[in-house]
C-alpha cells in the first residue's frame, strides 16, 4: 500500500538524518496523509519519542495531525 511506502521513506529519511545530524531540527509536512490509524499512532509514539533529544515542527491541514500527544498546535 502507499501507505507502508510513505513509511518505507520515512524511516529512511530519518536513519540519514541520524547518521550525518546530531540533535537537529526535524521539520515535517503532512508526512502521514497516506496512514491509517494504526501506522499513524505508531508514527506519533515514535515522534513523541523523538522529540525528547529534538526539536519538532509539523505542518498539517488534517485534523488527526493536530490532535497528536504532546502537539502545541498554532491555528492559521
């Protein structure tokens, strides 16, 4: 499914950004919109995770982006 790719290039996006960044700025834009549910819960247990030793910022025009664990959201 296109969803299990767009997980696909996730997880390698972020194995590249580990290997050469330290601490870095993760920005992400409407990654999840081909999820389901359950690949988008573990996408967030994964973020939440993350953001501990990183800072986040997450773009969404989809209202389960904004209602994640731990999200500050800005309305615009």
């Amino acid at each position: 499914s296109s969803g299990t790719i767009q997980q696909l290039y996730f997880a390698l996006r972020l194995g590249i950004i580990e290997l050469i960044m330290d601490d870095s700025l993760l920005f992400i834009d409407d990654a999840f919109i081909s999820y389901d549910d359950e690949r988008f819960e573990n996408a967030c247990e994964f973020l939440l995770e993350y953001s501990e030793k990183n800072q986040i910022i997450f773009c969404t025009c989809h209202l389960r982006e904004s209602n994640m664990n731990g999200a500050k959201v800005l309305n615009f």
